[in-house]
C-alpha cells in the first residue's frame, strides 16, 4: 500500500494537483487537510471516476479534512472521543477523520496552529493534542497511521533558522513535549529514517521566497503503530509538488507500506 499526507490548503483550487498527485505516484490512500469545504461544495466526481472514494469533513472555509482511499474505507469516524472544540461558544471543529483502509486504520490529522504563545489557541492546541494521545493508545495493538499536520517542528533541525522562532509556536517545549508523548507511547515517526535532515522539509511559507530559498519547515509526519512501523518499506517527501504557480504551501508525505 502506498500511503500518502497532504495539507493541500483548499481542495477545491487544488483538485487538479491532487488528481495529477494520485495518478503519478500511484497513490492507494491519501489524507488530506486544510480542504477547506463541506463535504458537498467538494469537487469529487473526478476521483470518484479514478476508483477512490472519499470520506471528509468540514463546515466552512476553514480547516477540513478528508481520507481519499481506492483500497476500501471503512468503520469512518469524524472526530476522535472527547476531542476538544475551541471558540465562543465552544463548537468541535473538523480536524480529525479516521477511516479503516485495507486493514489499516488512517487518521487525517489537522493539529490546531496555536498562533501565539500564550493565546488562547495554543492552551486548545496542547489540550487538543493530550486529548488525541489518550484516545490513541487504544490505537497501539492495530495497524494505525496517525498522519497529516501537526503544526509542530520536533527538532531545531526540522526548522531553517531556530533562532527566528525561539519564542514562536510550533518549536516551544510543551508542544515538543506533545509530539515527544506519542513517540515515548510508542509510534513512531516512519519517515524520519528515509528522509533525514538537516535542511529537509515538508512546509515553505509563500512569503519572501521561503521556498525558492529553502527557508522551510519540517511539520507534516506519519507517526505508525509499532505494527504499522514494521510493514514501511519506504517514505519520501514530493518537494516537486510544492513547485510551480498555484502549489499548496506544504508538500505531501508520501510512505510505502508491505
């Protein structure tokens, strides 16, 4: 099976991309984030044609997500239990969806972004993420992918100039000590060991050239059960996708399992 992540930020100005993605990477399950949608303003009658189906879930312009699988998508499920919800009045946004695809069980993550210390959004952030770690490790004992934007950079490697974001989000110790939890629970980040750093990537902002630069950072994972750890035979980063005119800002994740 070749499993695949992507924060394609709207998929419907990208749907070409990600038909084009499909087709040349041969790609079996796909889970995608920031869709930016519901469920019937998504454009799916081209990938429906190409033999996947698609599960998503969103309610506006923000957020979104969705698993696009051609080798089964069963037991779907929006939302994990107890999953946090943000806002006033509190409403669960759509940041999580998981499906069961050919014995596997995927789940398109959109970790909150936090935006700045000590807002509101980063407490939802951290409450969010020790929400998904309890719920996950009833996960352990299956083949589970927990896949998609983390909005987090676990190392100082994993961003092009730690200096510039000492006191921003996505480097501080409580979210490192979040995405550290589930690798001490046990997952394991698959990719890591096929594409290891420095200067490796998986998000360039469009601002001042941060691409063309390679002023990235690396936010986008699949962290597998230990099971699902042992079947990776492969993982890559599709840098070339981030290229070229009306590219998402993140490039997908792409992983083979046996």
């Amino acid at each position: 099976m070749r499993l695949a992540t992507w924060n394609v930020n709207s998929l419907r100005s990208r749907i070409d991309r990600v038909e084009a993605f499909l087709e040349r990477h041969d790609v079996d399950v796909l889970a995608l984030q920031e869709t930016k949608a519901r469920l019937d303003q998504l454009p799916l009658m081209g990938l429906q044609s190409m033999g996947y189906e698609v599960a998503a879930a969103g309610t506006n312009q923000w957020n979104g997500v969705a698993i696009i699988s051609r080798v089964g998508l069963d037991d779907v499920q929006t939302g994990f239990a107890g999953m946090p919800g943000f806002g006033d009045p509190v409403t669960e946004e759509a940041r999580a969806i998981g499906a069961v695809c050919d014995g596997v069980r995927v789940w398109s993550l959109y970790v909150p972004n936090g935006r700045k210390v000590d807002d509101p959004h980063y407490h939802y952030k951290l409450e969010w993420l020790a929400r998904l770690r309890e719920v996950a490790k009833a996960w352990q004992g299956e083949d589970t992918a927990l896949v998609g934007d983390w909005n987090i950079a676990p190392l100082d490697e994993d961003v092009f100039d730690i200096q510039q974001f000492r006191t921003s989000t996505h480097v501080t110790e409580p979210e490192r000590a979040a995405f550290r939890a589930f690798l001490d629970d046990g997952y394991v980040d698959v990719v890591r060991p096929h594409t290891p750093g420095p200067e490796v990537y998986t998000y360039w902002d469009y601002f001042r050239q941060r691409f063309e630069r390679n002023r990235g950072l690396r936010i986008d994972f699949v962290l597998g059960s230990p099971s699902l750890a042992e079947r990776v035979s492969g993982a890559f980063i599709d840098r070339d996708e981030r290229a070229g005119t009306g590219a998402s800002d993140h490039a997908p994740v792409v992983v083979d399992l046996v």
